[in-house]
C-alpha cells in the first residue's frame, strides 16, 4: 500500500514540513500544500489528537494577499480520519482538473 505523503505527493501537494518549536521538533504535526494560484492554496494539517489512534486532518482552502495576509478560508474538512481526507481531497483535486 502506497504511503500518505506519496499519495498527496501524485495529486501536486508538497510537504510543508514546520521548523521547530522551542528548539524541538514537532512530531505531532504534518501539513501538506498545493498552490492554484499565486495567491490561493489548498492546505491539509495533520495533526494527533487525544482520544485518536490515527492523524485527524484539516482540509481547507486560503486565499492570500501581498504580504502574507489571509483574507479568505473555506474549510472543506475538519477533524477527519486518513481515508475520509484522502477521500474528499482526491475527489476535489480530481474535479479542479476536469474543470480546467
């Protein structure tokens, strides 16, 4: 079975791995980019969450403006499961590029 990062790696996102925190690695979260345009991104945030044995992921959309300010977010997906992300993101990704 074909890994998580390669599977987003096939649809355009890269890892957007965070820079430390106090000086330590943060093992508990991934985060996963693919720009559409110079000022709009798709952004899915792993993370571990108490009560979870998997990574529960955020699925969203943000628009950007110069400077790095954010005006716009649409969350598509919270607090979600690896398949159900996989899932929702596939079949977006999937619909951008056969309305293209």
């Amino acid at each position: 079975m074909e890994g998580l990062p390669k599977r987003l790696k096939r649809l355009g996102f890269i890892a957007d791995l965070p820079e430390t925190v106090k000086g330590k690695e943060h093992y508990y979260y991934q985060a996963y980019v693919k720009d559409l345009s110079n000022n709009t991104s798709l952004i899915i945030e792993g993370y571990r969450k108490e009560g979870y044995p998997t990574y529960r992921f955020t699925f969203y959309k943000a628009t950007y403006i110069k400077g790095g300010g954010k005006v716009q977010e649409k969350i598509y997906l919270y607090n979600a499961s690896p398949i159900k992300m996989m899932q929702k993101v596939t079949s977006f990704v999937n619909h951008l590029e056969r309305s293209k």
